[in-house]
C-alpha cells in the first residue's frame, strides 16, 4: 500500500471511519490468516488469533504513532498472539 494511501486509512482509523475498517480486513485479512496458519498449523486457531488481531488493532488504534507500516504493527500484534496461542 503506498505511504500516503496507508496514512489516509490510519487516519479514518482513529476517526472510527466504518469503511476504513473494511479495507484492512480486505487488504490484510487473508495475508495475516495464511502466516498465522503457518505457524498455529490449526484452522479454528487460526481464526481467533486473526480476530482477536484485529479487535485488538481497532481498539488501540489511537496508540499506533506510525513508526512502522500498518501491516508491520498488525503483524507484530498477530505474531504475538501466536506465541500466546502455541
């Protein structure tokens, strides 16, 4: 996703935008579902490890000071969760 692209959606993000919502899980749902399978090597897991990620992005949001990409500071949220999980 191209930097100023991705700095519009933060911003809707934290300004509770509904659609902003949809196109991360659009643009990083699947991504995220296949590397947490890969590690969780368990579907069902799988699937509450991705949700609980992004419950747990929407909710904090707010604190995200955009050091990173998007996909990075999700990524690391999920990545965490699977260490939780195993």
């Amino acid at each position: 996703m191209e930097r100023h692209v991705e700095k519009e959606l933060i911003k809707k993000l934290k300004n509770g935008k509904e659609e902003a919502y949809k196109i991360v899980l659009d643009t990083y749902g699947d991504r995220l579902m296949k590397t947490c399978y890969l590690i969780i090597n368990d579907e069902i897991e799988c699937e509450d490890v991705v949700q609980e990620t992004f419950l747990r992005v929407f909710k904090n949001i707010g604190k995200f000071k955009g050091k990173s990409s998007l996909y990075t500071w999700i990524y690391s949220i999920a990545m965490n969760l699977c260490r939780d999980s195993l």
